[in-house]
C-alpha cells in the first residue's frame, strides 16, 4: 500500500493506493497522526485507487473521524467505487461518514462550513 497526503487550504486529503487492512494500517495511521499532531482537523480519504478495505480499515476511518471530531473537524471520504459503497452499506457505515463523489467535491464541502 501506498499513502499520499496532500494538503488542500486546511482540508487534508489522505490517497490510498492499494489496500487498507490489517496488514498496511501502520502507514496510515502514522500519516494521519503526523497530520493530527499538526493541528489538522479537516480530513477526506480519497478511495480513487484503493483496491480493498477489512474491518481493521473500517475501523481505521472510525478512529480518524472521532479524533478529527474531538478536534471540532470532520473526516470525509471521497471516490468510492461500488464494492467500498456497499461493505459501507452492508456495515451501516454509510450512515456514519458524509460521503462525495470525488475529492473536489469532498473539500469543497469543508470551505462552504
């Protein structure tokens, strides 16, 4: 797994390029901490080249979004393809993440709030 951030304004948007699972979650996590330790609060995860998500990743995004929100920020995912749309909807997890379209739209969001 690869993970890029790069930051937009105030928003930090996290690529994940590969799988996010047991197995890659320490370079995720290390990324966004470095972020969080930043005083960043704004997050989106970009799901554009992600190729699978298990529960350790579900519960990866959980942990990041209460941190962003113990900070008064939000964390928001961005282009998932239909299998992400669905573990998302089969977990109810989709009730619990503001999801967009594309990474554009994910911190267009953050500027207007």
């Amino acid at each position: 797994m690869n993970v890029s951030c790069e930051d937009y304004d105030k928003v930090a948007v996290i690529g994940i390029d590969g799988e996010l699972s047991d197995d890659t979650l320490e370079v995720f996590r290390s990324t966004a901490e470095r972020r969080l330790a930043e005083g960043r609060v704004q997050f989106v995860v970009n799901f554009e080249k992600l190729s699978s998500i298990d529960s350790a990743g579900l519960e990866a995004l959980l942990w990041l979004q209460d941190q962003c929100r113990q900070g008064r920020g939000d964390l928001k995912l961005a282009g998932l393809d239909e299998t992400a749309s669905q573990i998302l909807v089969m977990t109810r997890l989709d009730r619990r993440f503001d999801i967009h379209a594309n990474v554009v739209g994910a911190v267009k969001v953050f500027s207007q709030g």
